[in-house]
C-alpha cells in the first residue's frame, strides 16, 4: 500500500520552509518510532512542487502515520501555504532496488 503525493506550494517563497517541514516531519516519524511506513520526499525543478511517496506496511502502518503528531505538526505548520489540497495517486510497487 502505497502513495504517490503531489503538494503544490501557492509561492515559490515558501520553498525552503515546506523542505525544512518535511525534514521535520521524517524526523518526528523516527522520533515517535512510528513502525510501517516509509516517507520519501523530494523537490523538483519548479520550486513551488513538490512530491512524496508514502509505503506503508499495512493499515496499522497508515493509521500511525495519519495519528502521530509529527504529521498533525507538519499540517499545521505548512497547511496555509498549499495552492490546493495535496493529490494523491495510489501506486504499487513492481521493482526496486531497497531492501
């Protein structure tokens, strides 16, 4: 189970907040120890997108992650800054070279 998560930014200002929020917000996942879930992001080259992709092991795994309080954090701190809610497309996984 996993997700591929577009966020738009309303101004490319809020570039270098939004990375420091999702550095932010993968380490309160390890701080809290949240289990099953991996959380990569990543910026592109147009500064006010940005994309993650979410795996999570199973519900229990998703369910941290929609509870813990690093992401009620990170909605909090970057929420006001979205052009639009952020889109998601779930994706499965047919190769890789991770574990």
């Amino acid at each position: 189970m996993s997700l591929l998560v577009h966020y738009t930014l309303k101004s490319a200002d809020d570039h270098a907040a939004q990375s420091e929020a999702m550095s932010a917000l993968v380490a309160g996942l390890r701080s809290e120890g949240i289990k099953g879930v991996t959380y990569s992001c990543f910026t592109t080259d147009d500064p006010v997108q940005f994309v993650g992709v979410l795996e999570f092991a199973d519900q229990t795994g998703k369910a941290a992650f929609l509870a813990s309080a690093a992401f009620a954090a990170y909605k909090e701190r970057v929420g006001p800054t979205f052009a639009n809610p952020p889109r998601t497309t779930d994706i499965t996984a047919i190769a890789s070279t991770r574990g």
